[in-house]
C-alpha cells in the first residue's frame, strides 16, 4: 500500500467511529481511487481502518 493511500487511510480514520461513517467521510472517493490502484479491489469501510497506521488512529 502506497503512503499516500495510508495517510488518507489515517485521516479518514480519526474522524470515524465506524465502517459507515468511514465510508460517508469526504475524503473516502479519493481513498477508494488509491486503494483500487494499489491492491486491484474496491475498498469498503473495514479496509480504511486496515490501511491506516498511525498509533493515534488506534
């Protein structure tokens, strides 16, 4: 997975408290177009949390 496709993952994250509201966030289009280019599959909202890294996400 790519930084750039990680650091969507981490924002989208923070800002969620479930799949849902992970995939309703703003910035999920673009997340899906990252995550589609790097693993070859749509995401949903269970790979955002997957994807991100930061310890502060957790």
């Amino acid at each position: 997975m790519s930084e750039a496709t990680t650091e969507l993952a981490n924002r989208i994250a923070r800002a969620s408290f479930s799949h849902a509201e992970a995939e309703a966030h703003p910035l999920f289009p673009t997340f899906r177009l990252a995550f589609a280019r790097d693993t070859g599959k749509a995401p949903t909202g269970a790979d955002v949390f997957d994807a991100a890294s930061a310890p502060d996400v957790f």
